[in-house]
C-alpha cells in the first residue's frame, strides 16, 4: 500500500469506521426491536436469540475466511462486496414475512458483515504503521461503537414508535450507500505479499463447531438435553478435527501458532469473555424494560443511554492508553468495572431500584468502553504485516463468537427460569444465573489482562512472531527452490 498524507489517512479512517458503524448499529437498534418483533411474529424466547444469533454465528463462522481472502485477492475489493451484500440483506430484512424469513435474511447481512470489519480492520493496520498513530486510530474505531450505542436504541426506539421494527434496517442503507462510493473514489487497493490458500476443510469445522455448539444451547430448555445431545457431540467432534488437522496443513484457516503469543491467545479469551457479557446484558436489559417495567421502546432506548454514553466516552480514551501506556491498564479497568456491575445485579437486583439500575449500566459502559481497544491493538500488532487481516479476523471472529455465546447461554438460563410463567413475574429470579455468567465474564477480562500484558507475555508475543516470520522466509525460499 503507498503511503498516503495524513489527511487521506484520516479519510480511509472514517470510511472504515462507516462500515463498522452500521454493523454495531444493527446489533444494538435490533435489540430494542425484540420485544416489538415477539409481538409481531409471534416468536418464542429461543426465537429472538436466533434472530441475534443467526447473524453473529455466520458473521463468527466467515471472518477468518473474509480476512484471508481479502489478504489474497485485494482488501478493497472484499471490502466493497461486503458492502454491497450487507446492504441487500438489509433490505431484504426489513421486508420478512415470518420469523424464518428474518433469521435467513439475517444471514445473508451476516455474510457480507463478516467481509466488514476484519478487512477494514486491515485497511486500517496497513495504512497507519506508526504504533501510537495506529493505537489512536482504533481508539476512534472503538469509540464508533459507543457512537452507535447511544445512537442505536434510541433512533431504533424512535422508528419503532412511529414505522415499526423493520424501519431499523432501513438506517443501513444511507450508510451503506455512501461507504461504498467512497471506498471506490478514495481507499487504495493492498493485499498481503503472501496471502494463504483456502481451507475448505478448515472453514466447514469451524462452521460446524459454532453451528452445532449454538443450536444445543439455545435449543436445550425446550427440546431438551437429549435431543440436543447430538449437536453437542457434533460440536466436539469438530473441535477435535480442527486441532488435528489446521497443524498439518502449510497454510491453515487458523494458525494455531499465533496462539503461542499469550498477548494474543489472552486478548482472543478477553474478546469472547466481553463480548458474551455485552450480548448477555444487552439481551437481558432490552426484554426486563420492555416486558418487565412495559417501557416503550423509545423509553427503552433512552434508558440505554447511561451505558451507552460512557462506552463512547471511555473508548477514545483507551487508545491513547493503550498508545502511551500499553494495554494492561485499560483491561484492568474494563475487568473490574463489568465485574462491578455484574454482580450489581446478580447479587443485589439492581433492574428492581432505578438508582442501581442507572449505576449497573454506568459501569458497564465504562468496562466495555476501556476493553476494545487493548483487544484489537494486542491482536494485530505482534503479529506479522503480511498476516494483518488473518490476526484481525481472529480477533473479529473473537468478539462474535463471544456475542453469540452470551446471547445462546444468558437466553437459555431465562428460558429454563421462566418456564410456563409469564416474564413479569419471574424475570428477576430467573435472570439471576445469567447475571452471574456475566460476572464471570468480567473476573475473566481482569484475571486475564493481567496475566496476558506482563515482560513474560511479551517475551511469547516476540518469540511467536519470529518463529512466524523465519516458517514464511523458508517456505518462500522452498518455493523459489522448487521453481
């Protein structure tokens, strides 16, 4: 890629920022949708977690693919076909006759989604090579989905109110529209010296192992744990064959050995562990406000908003700490401030006094404003350039799975609490179990922040990344050997 003024960086910076805007702003404007689409579909609890999790189990499944095709065939190409895609499945979203429908259509958003955010998160790695200028970028980069935090519930509360719920797909079309055209005047075209084959082997394990791990979860509380049984053991049967098989192949869908970089492997755990807090809680706190307190969606939204604003505050201010500081203190922040507030409600029932409420989600959005940052800028920078958009993809792939996990696990223990019984009488008793999840969550990012950004932790990130470098340098002089 050349090296472009800093004002034409900027730009390529907000353009990539544009795609992550309207995929964080589907999440979050669809979250307060729920209770409007149980109403008019006449969906279960099981079926609102797949219309969630039917988008972040795909976009999970294609990331890796999306960042190792990008690296080979041209990331701003991949880019501009996910833009197109997403915006078609977003239209098609808003015209759904059923439930099924949405959850197929939700799918096809998930497959251009998934050639989003892991390539733009290329675009970026590669255009600003100075490492504070590059941790300052992600900083904005995080603080565009505290941007869509605030903005989300409420303008999804909004057209709610006055269109309905499929006026929310709507907002991805203006976005999308101009992203595209800018992406083609503006972003240059790069890709990896040298990009890695396809793995179709590889790539139907992983889709195995999310598809199969995420329907037994959800699944369970109404078929049961027999039925489900299968998909359990599916799931670990294609555990197993991605760590046999990814190691003997030269070019693997996953590399295992960037897990030898405890940086890396720590912000992989610290992505899940976040991001399942975050759909947990996202999930939880949309259906109490909504079914629980019978708050209309606007009401809805802008009680969002104390955890939505401090996300947005606190993001920016993670990438200058994460530039000038490193990576721990942003995490430690992050672990105890989620932990904070999990235990506000496991522990103490804070949904039920407006005083602990307000507090639980203050401190939620700080902890989930501090913790993006350290998880990109760890994933990518110890790894090798020319492996930018797998490492990104990883950690990309990191935060889905994560999303899509919460959602499955908090919105099973729900099901399971609440039974035959109607939401307004045991919501809080029955979410209790998923709070406590979500502390674990939180004790998982403070543990591991600290564990993952010590002098021994950087010692394994320096070793992987040459071990990386040394595999590269001779399997390009084998190849120049065999020609």
């Amino acid at each position: 890629m050349p090296e472009l003024s800093h004002r034409r960086r900027m730009l390529v910076l907000a353009i990539c920022c544009m795609s992550l805007l309207i995929v964080s702003l589907d999440v979050t404007a669809l979250n307060v949708a729920l209770p409007a689409m149980q109403r008019d579909l006449h969906a279960s609890t099981s079926g609102l977690q797949w219309t969630i999790d039917a988008y972040t189990l795909v976009l999970a499944s294609l990331l890796m693919l999306a960042g190792s095709t990008a690296d080979r065939v041209g990331r701003k190409r991949v880019f501009m076909a996910g833009l197109v895609v997403f915006t078609a499945g977003s239209v098609l979203c808003s015209l759904a006759p059923n439930l099924d429908a949405l959850v197929a259509f939700r799918m096809v958003q998930a497959v251009g989604g998934s050639m989003l955010n892991p390539v733009a998160m290329s675009i970026i790695t590669n255009t600003f090579t100075d490492p504070r200028e590059r941790a300052r970028a992600i900083g904005v980069w995080g603080a565009v989905v505290g941007i869509s935090m605030a903005a989300g519930p409420m303008v999804a509360g909004v057209l709610v109110e006055a269109v309905g719920w499929r006026s929310i797909f709507w907002l991805n079309l203006p976005v999308g529209l101009a992203a595209l055209l800018l992406t083609l005047r503006y972003v240059p075209e790069s890709r990896a010296p040298k990009a890695r084959r396809p793995d179709p082997v590889g790539q139907v394990l992983v889709i195995t192992l999310f598809g199969a791990l995420t329907y037994a979860i959800i699944e369970a509380p109404a078929a049961g744990l027999a039925s489900v049984l299968p998909f359990a053991a599916l799931a670990g049967a294609a555990l197993l064959g991605l760590l046999w098989y990814e190691p003997r192949r030269d070019e693997p869908l996953i590399d295992l050995r960037f897990f030898g970089s405890a940086p890396f492997s720590g912000a992989t755990v610290i992505a899940i562990s976040a991001f399942a807090a975050l759909g947990g809680f996202l999930f939880l706190s949309t259906l109490y406000l909504q079914n629980v307190r019978g708050l209309s969606a606007l009401h809805a939204g802008l009680w969002m908003l104390p955890m939505a604003v401090p996300t947005f505050l606190c993001a920016p201010l993670s990438g200058r700490l994460v530039g000038s500081r490193g990576p721990r203190l942003p995490l430690l922040i992050a672990g105890v401030a989620m932990t904070a507030s999990a235990v506000l409600f496991a522990a103490f029932e804070a949904e039920t006094a407006d005083v602990t409420l307000f507090l639980g989600y203050v401190l939620f959005g700080i902890g989930f404003g501090f913790v993006n940052a350290p998880i990109t800028n760890t994933a990518v920078s110890g790894m090798p350039r020319a492996q930018a958009g797998v490492a990104a993809a990883v950690a990309s792939t990191s935060r889905q799975l994560g999303q899509t996990l919460g959602v499955a696990v908090v919105g099973a223990l729900l099901a399971s609490g609440v039974g035959a019984s109607s939401y307004r009488d045991v919501f809080v008793s029955a979410a209790r179990p998923g709070w406590w999840v979500l502390v674990g969550c939180g004790a998982a990012v403070l543990v591991l922040g600290i564990l993952s950004s010590g002098r021994w932790a950087r010692g394994t990130a320096s070793r992987t990344a040459e071990r990386l470098e040394s595999d590269e340098v001779r399997q390009v002089v084998g190849a120049s050997e065999r020609a």
